[in-house]
C-alpha cells in the first residue's frame, strides 16, 4: 500500500508527505483497524445506547475516585477559544494578536478537497513556526478539530480515514515546534458517542507517543458533549484521563443553559478538568441591528461564566474583546474547576431516566 500513497502523494506535489510522514501514517493506520470491532459492537447495541440512561457496566466508574491528570500550562487558562476553518488559517495572526488563549484549527468540513486540507496544513505548519519565532510572554495555544473516527471517507487515492491523515500529519510535522513553545499536540474530538470511541482515540495518541518517543500523556484532547453522549461524559473521561483537556459542551444560547448543562459541568469540575461552553448557532452578522446581537452575546457571556464554566469557543473574532473583558471580571482566576455544581450530579433525577 506504502508504495501506491507515496505515488499519489507525489502526484498531488503535496510538501507533507513526505516518505517518512507516510511510513508514520501507513503505521498509524494499520494500528487502527480495531476500530471496525468497535463500530460494529456499537452497531451491535444501537438501541442500548439510544436510551440515553447511565449505563450498569460502568457504574464502578461513575463511583471511584479518580481524576483527570492536568495540562501544561497553556492549557490551564482557556477563557476565549476562536475555531476557525483551517482553510482560513493563514488569517490565524489577526486571532492570535487579538488576545485569545486557544485558536482551534477546524479540519471537520468534509467538504474540503484533498489539495485544500493539505495547503491548510501547511499553513498552520507555518504560522505555528512563526509564532515560536515570536516568542510571546503569553503565546496563543493551538488545537486542531477531527471529525469522527467513523468517516470513511479517504483522500484522493490514499486509503487512510481523513481524520487519521489530519491527526497523524500534524503531530508529525509540529510536535518539535510545539514543544519549544512550552505546548504540544492538542486535539478536539466530536462525534465520540460512546466511552469506547474515547478509549479508541485513547489507545491512538499512546500509540503515537510511542512512535515519536514523547512522554505518555503528551498529547492531550477535548471532547465535545450533546444530548447524544452526555449519559457517558463520566467514560468517556475515564477513558481519556491520561489525555483528557476537558469538555467542550454545544450550546444554543441562554435558553440551553438548564440542569443537564450543569450536570455536565459538575461531572468535568468533579474530576478535576475544564469544561468549555462552544456555541452551536454562531453569530448573524447579517443582522441589521448590531447592538442587538452585541447585546445578546453579552448575555450569553455573562450567564455562561456565572453558571461555571471555564472558558468559551466562538468563531466570530470581533468577539474576542467582548469576551475576554466578560470573563476577566467574573473569573480572575485561570479557571474555575473548583466550582463543583454537586446539586446537578444526579444524572438520572433530572433526565429521568433508569439508573440499573
């Protein structure tokens, strides 16, 4: 198979990859495989898992003690999270000198073509060397955003998943400079359903870090919780405490902000990590009114921080102050993990649902 990618490879003139990038990523792959065992045992339990009920298997889980290991220092404070689309990331500079903490490079548009993700990539490979050139007191901390492990989409004749190229590709190309910058390879997964897809992405960033001779627990990842997963945030934790960066929850505005939305703070501040409020309906800036929506993002700011979380991720950089003054009020601290929310940990009370 090697021999047929490097050919294409060299067809699409891509700089990334290179023989030794796709030995890593034909590696990568074939420790994968497993992953069609785990779909096809979810496929297995899909009405199970449809019951959205805290599961009896992992009920030792839910009740042990254990934390989440922490983050380097760059990852401690996360107040304001831009996600842009990696097609757009050589306007990366703009976000970064605006002031936020963490810039999200969005690899997640499965529209994007094959030359398009490989430009993006190469994009962020530079701006993350220029950033280190820099070397800013309080640098900007990077991410990158995959989609889900069961996207069977490939790239152009290369039969490796897109998310596995747009991982693999990264920490191969910017782990050395991401360390020199104090960081290291940050990854948000959505679309995890379940605590096996966790310990799937799990056994992954081990498996890389043993191939490029980094420490275990190097590689760390967020992982965003809806109303498909929310039952198994507790697992999927678990699963990722040697890895884990925290939750990033999806919200729909101030109405969305209710006793399941606490709960899922409760569940990451119990065990020790950040969980971040990412907005699912972005800003209109078509609205004619811009106090109006400058209006109703204040709200949402001020509510958000208040309820508990630690930080927000947001597309619109023009946010950037707005946010950063919101969160610089309520939260002086780096975070606030410590606000625990035990009133909202009982799971089954405020979604009624059977706890076996």
């Amino acid at each position: 198979m090697l021999d047929e990618t490097l050919e294409s490879a060299y067809d699409q003139k891509s700089h990334l990859l290179t023989l030794e990038a796709m030995v890593f990523l034909e590696n990568l792959q074939r420790h994968s495989q497993s992953i069609q065992q785990l779909i096809q045992e979810e496929l297995n339990r899909e009405d199970f898992f449809e019951q959205k009920i805290l599961l009896p298997e992992t009920k030792s889980i839910r009740e042990a003690n254990w934390e989440v290991k922490p983050v380097r220092k760059d990852l401690q404070d996360r107040r304001v999270i831009v996600k842009q689309s990696v097609i757009d990331i050589e306007n990366g500079s703009s976000t970064i000198n605006a002031g936020a903490n963490l810039l999200i490079a969005d690899f997640s548009d499965e529209a994007m073509s094959f030359d398009q993700r490989m430009r993006a990539a190469q994009n962020l490979k530079e701006l993350i060397q220029q950033e280190r050139v820099k070397e800013n007191v309080y640098p900007t901390a990077f991410m990158i955003a995959v989609n889900n492990r069961k996207n069977e989409d490939n790239y152009s004749g290369i039969e490796i998943p897109d998310n596995l190229i747009d991982f693999g590709l990264y920490v191969f190309h910017n782990t050395t400079e991401l360390l020199k910058l104090g960081s290291a390879p940050y990854v948000c997964l959505k679309g995890v359903s379940s605590y096996r897809e966790a310990s799937y992405w799990n056994n992954i960033f081990s498996f890389t870090e043993k191939e490029m001779n980094l420490f275990q627990g190097t590689i760390k990842a967020t992982v965003t919780i809806d109303q498909n997963n929310m039952n198994q945030s507790e697992e999927i934790l678990y699963e990722l405490r040697d890895h884990c960066a925290g939750l990033h929850f999806e919200s729909e505005g101030v109405e969305s902000i209710n006793d399941l939305t606490r709960f899922v703070i409760s569940v990451g501040h119990k065990r020790k990590t950040h969980v971040i409020v990412e907005d699912k309906i972005m800003r209109n800036n078509d609205r004619d009114d811009e106090k109006i929506v400058n209006g109703e993002m204040f709200e949402r700011g001020t509510r958000e921080v208040i309820e508990g979380f630690d930080g927000k991720c947001f597309t619109d950089t023009n946010l950037i102050p707005m946010m950063k003054a919101i969160w610089n009020h309520y939260m002086p601290e780096p975070n606030q993990i410590w606000k625990m929310r035990h009133e909202y940990s009982a799971f089954d009370s405020l979604n009624h649902s059977k706890v076996i």
